[in-house]
C-alpha cells in the first residue's frame, strides 16, 4: 500500500492552528503517514512563541510524525541548538534530528527513505551570510548535487524556497495573480531540481499555492510535479494542506514510472536556456561553471568533453560509479594529493580562485605553507574536511547501510571492499587523524569494541588482528579488525616480519598481558612529528614501525600482509574486491546477526 502523505507551506509557528486541521484532515481523509513542512517553521512574531513552546516541551500532543526544513524565524537558534545537543541526536541523522516527539527537524540537507520513499531536502534558505541555523552553505548544495549522481529515481525533493522559472511554459491561467519571480525563488534551487529529477517538488515561502502542470526531464523517463504551498492561516484562504500518495518509484515498473499526463509540458528550466537573451545565457554559463565544474554532471561534461579534467568523485571519494564511462580523469596521484590537504582547484586547474581563504593547500610539497592552522591533522583542517570525509557520520558522504553498531565516541562499520567477510572497521566518531590520540574515556569504547570483536571470532574459532596506519597527515582515523583462522595465528608474526624486511625495516616488539597495557605503551609512542604503524596480534603482541616523513610507506600494508597469509593476494587491493550496495547490506545483516550477542552497544 502506498504511504499517505501531508504537505505544508510555511508554518510561522501556528502549530495551534496547523494541527487542528491535520487532525480534522487524518480524521476524515486518513490515516496519514507524515506531514512534511516546507518554509518558515518557526513563529515570525514572540507572540506566538508561548503556544508554540507548548509543543516543543511536551504540552500539547503533536497527533504525526512531522518533518520541517524551514529552521528559522523567532526561537529557532535555542531550540535547534538544543536538538544538537540531545544525546538522542549523535551521530547519523540524515533522517531527522529529535526535536521533541514526532517533530524532527530536516538538518542541512541530505537523503532518506520515508515508509519506502526516496526523499531528499535542502534545508534553511540561500543568504550570502551562512550561519548556523536558517542558511544552506556551499556544501549542503555539493552534497545534493553527489546524491543526484546516485542510482535510482528521488520521489520527494523538499525545499524552502521555489525554483526560479517554475513558471515557464506553464498554462498562464494556471498562475497565481500574487505570483512574484522576484521574492521567493532561487536559481541554485533550479539547477538543484533539473539534477536530482524529483517525481515531486514541494516548495513553500512564497505564500501562496500553485500546483503546475507536470513536466518531462531531460534524459529521465519521469516526469515532476511541482507543488508550491501558501502559510498556514493566510488570510486570503489559499491552500497550506495538501496530501499525496505516491507509489515508491523503488517498487514501480519502468512503464509505470514513464507514464505521462496529457497535459505534460517541457521542463520550465529547458524553457528558461531557450528563450533567454544572450547575456542572460552568458551569465548563467558563468554561474553554472561556479557551481558546477568540480561535479561530474551532465552540464560539466558539456563544457569541458575535450578537456583534461579530473573527476571529483574519483579524486574525493576513490571510486565514481561511471567507471571507464566518465569523461573525466581518475587519477590516483591526484587523490593522494587530496588527502595530503591538497586543494582540488589548485590540482584540477592550475590556480585557486579562493586564494588565501581556501582552507585546502596550494602546492604540491609541504614545506613553507604559510597557514600552518591548515596542515593536515590540524582543528581547521579537520572540522571544515569533515564535512566531505567518508567516515564522518554527520557527512552527507559517510555509507551509512555499512554501519554496524554505533556508541558515544567509536562506531563499527564494515570495510568497504572487505578482505574477508568479517573485515571491520572501529572508528571514532570525531574526525581525528588517528586513534591513539583521543581522550581516556574514548580509549574505553575503544577497547569494548575489540574486547567484543575477539569473543565474537574466537566463538567462530578465528582470531582477530587490530592494525592501524596511524599518519600524520591522516584523515579519518580508523582501526582495521581482521579474523583470521586460528590455524594460521601462529604464522601471523613472521609475515609480518618477512613483509617488514622487503620493505627494509625492522618491528619493535612489545608484548603485554592485555590490549589494554598494549595501547597505553602505543599512546606513548606518538608525538604529531612522526608517521607509525601498528598491528596488535593475538598473544598480547603489538608490532611497532615508526616512520619518518622523508621515508614512503604503502598504507595498505597491513591489509596486504594478512591477504598473503590467507592466500588472498588478488583481494590486498580493496578495489579489487568491492560488493554493490545490496551485497553489502546483505553482509552488514549477517555480520549484525552474528555480533549482536557481543555488542557492547546492544
């Protein structure tokens, strides 16, 4: 059956109002899912707020499941920045921070899936000044543009403000005469809607309601309604409810979700490039380069087809899911850059636009950078690259479906492209380059989850090996988790020392009676100035190599090492060895099922 849904524009914090009617509606028409809010949730005047606190702290009963994006207007700062600090709130929560029962708040912007609907929003509005709360940032846009590359068609795309040229080729009877292109709307909106190819658009602020004709995408079998909502309690009456049942496009045929209306009109946006002036189609070039050339987009392509240009999904992310197909550069030189903080405009076109603002590197060597704030492993560097790390939980990149289990300051994922199929990760939670720098009451966790992790395999009769490629110039950090055979323990110390040799080093061997003895030795092994690796093995042994920074070192070395040992060695490359995204669910599953006995989080 397919999932009822409201729609509403703004609320302006008439939740009085607003769930009186829901209620009437669910009574009559329902029962309905959820209700989306889209535009101004909060109250525009103090006068309102006393009601509107009601909800908030539980006084009054809020009858659905309701999601707002509109994170402005009076009170929204202290309220949302209570939700931020809500112990319910940590860590991954691309569907909705709590706010207070059955209202969540749509942070940022992001993906998710609504009893079976591929839902995507932006949240807050477009301002030069981007703040914390009420403003989308350059990222929060990046961020849809990545999800717009991703298999599979968006049923909802939720916005505060409307498309601008959502009008265009429109029936002129169909139009508000209150229709205004100058307040309310947005070009970044449009490009955003013409990527992502929603079945539906749902926009509010500009206060009155319009529901177009639906109209075709280009190189998409679907077609997409736009749906503008009018302010909850408008004086001219004018629609601020609306319900819609939609079938998950995931569960429809391609000649359902290809089915057309008779009165489908061209996308406004194609309308808007055909008729406009010369000047106006320059400037618009312009300011789609701006936004768009970093991105392995349709519109990109156009432009640079002959160029050498690199991707950015393979440099940022290490793989793109066009392959051999894209018409740009996967450069593996270039992605080791990257992560050595170097800036991805400097390395794609020779120059940085940003200039010292940019908080990414301008060279390709490390000596004499002039922002030593910048460097790789610093505060700076670490909370703005967060934002695009893959195992940060609150980036819009992290794969969320490998999560296995998630504490306060550690998760447990699934590798990505595992050696074997128990092949996991412990990560921290915050973005810090390695694991032997967070604080004691982290190294608790820490040591729960390994703990956890070697009754789990020794019950399976395997044992585990712990390895980290702790660097300086770290990213994320991550403590790899590899079970091994128990027949093949006792082989574990001399590969290592073979494979040490080849490289012409020599471990520093250290034995104690517990992990915990073992990293407290490690914590005191680092000092930010060198490189190390790591591997703790079973019998109570750490293997210790430091390494300088003039000295190069292969960061999958531990991985290669333990794919030699299983006789593995075509697997020492994770590429060499990825699953699709059903595969890894199916995994992460099974592992799930396995663990839950041992989870300390459980």
């Amino acid at each position: 059956m397919a999932p009822r849904i409201l729609l509403c524009g703004d609320v302006f914090g008439r939740l009085n109002q607003l769930f009186k009617r829901v209620s009437s509606v669910n009574k009559s028409a329902g029962p309905f899912d959820a209700l989306l809010c889209v535009g101004q949730f909060f109250p525009d005047s103090p006068e309102l707020l006393d009601d509107f606190m009601s909800y908030i702290e539980g006084g009054s009963h809020i009858p659905l499941p309701t999601y707002f994006i509109g994170d402005y207007g009076v009170a929204a700062p202290k309220v949302l920045m209570a939700a931020t600090k809500d112990s319910a709130n940590r860590g991954f929560k691309m569907d909705g921070f709590k706010v207070c029962d059955n209202l969540y708040w749509l942070k940022g912007s992001g993906k998710f899936n609504l009893f079976g609907l591929s839902v995507t929003y932006l949240s807050g509005r477009k301002s030069l000044i981007v703040q914390q709360f009420g403003t989308f940032s350059e990222d929060d846009v990046d961020a849809l543009r990545a999800i717009a590359e991703e298999p599979g068609v968006v049923d909802l795309f939720l916005t505060n403000e409307w498309p601008s040229g959502v009008t265009n080729g429109a029936a002129a009877s169909d139009i508000p005469a209150e229709f205004s292109e100058s307040s309310g709307s947005d070009s970044t909106i449009s490009e955003l809607v013409q990527e992502i190819k929603p079945r539906y658009h749902i926009a509010g602020s500009k206060g009155i309601y319009y529901s177009r004709e639906p109209y075709s995408n280009v190189d998409a079998m679907h077609i997409t309604r736009f749906i503008g909502l009018a302010s909850v309690g408008n004086k001219d009456k004018q629609k601020f409810i609306h319900a819609i049942s939609p079938t998950p496009a995931s569960t429809m045929s391609s000649t359902e979700i290809a089915m057309k209306t008779t009165n489908t009109t061209l996308s406004p946006y194609t309308s808007t490039k055909e008729n406009a002036s010369p000047n106006d189609t320059a400037k618009r070039s312009a300011d789609s380069d701006s936004q768009h050339w970093r991105y392995d987009v349709s519109q990109k392509r156009q432009k640079h087809e002959a160029g050498d240009k690199l991707c950015f999904k393979f440099v940022s992310s290490g793989s793109c899911l066009r392959g051999d197909t894209c018409n740009f550069r996967h450069d593996t030189d270039a992605r080791e850059h990257c992560l050595r903080g170097v800036c991805f405009d400097f390395l794609n076109k020779g120059k940085c636009e940003r200039g010292p603002d940019c908080r990414f590197r301008h060279s390709l060597q490390d000596e004499g950078d002039k922002h030593p704030s910048r460097k790789p492993g610093s505060e700076y560097t670490r909370s703005s690259r967060s934002r695009e790390c893959w195992f940060c939980l609150s980036s819009p990149s992290v794969e969320s479906h490998l999560i296995i289990s998630i504490g306060e300051n550690y998760y447990l994922a699934l590798a990505k492209g595992p050696l074997v199929e128990d092949h996991v990760l412990i990560v921290p939670v915050e973005h810090m380059p390695n694991t032997l720098s967070l604080s004691s009451e982290s190294e608790a966790e820490l040591l729960r989850f390994q703990n956890s992790l070697k009754r789990c395999f020794k019950n399976q009769e395997k044992e585990v090996i712990f390895f980290e490629w702790a660097s300086i110039r770290g990213t994320h950090a991550n403590l790899q988790a590899i079970p091994i055979p128990s027949s093949k323990a006792v082989m574990i110390e001399k590969a290592f020392n073979l494979a040490a040799q080849k490289l012409g080093f020599e471990f520093v061997v250290k034995k104690f009676d517990s992990i915990s003895d073992g990293r407290k030795f490690l914590k005191t092994q680092t000092d930010g100035n060198l490189s190390l690796f790591y591997a703790e093995i079973p019998g109570g042994t750490i293997l210790l190599h430091h390494v300088e920074e003039k000295d190069t070192f292969p960061a999958q070395f531990g991985r290669e090492v333990l794919a030699g040992l299983l006789n593995m060695a075509d697997n020492a490359d994770w590429r060499n060895h990825k699953h699709n995204k059903d595969d890894e669910m199916k995994i992460v599953e099974g592992f799930k099922d396995r663990f839950q006995e041992y989870d300390p989080n459980h």
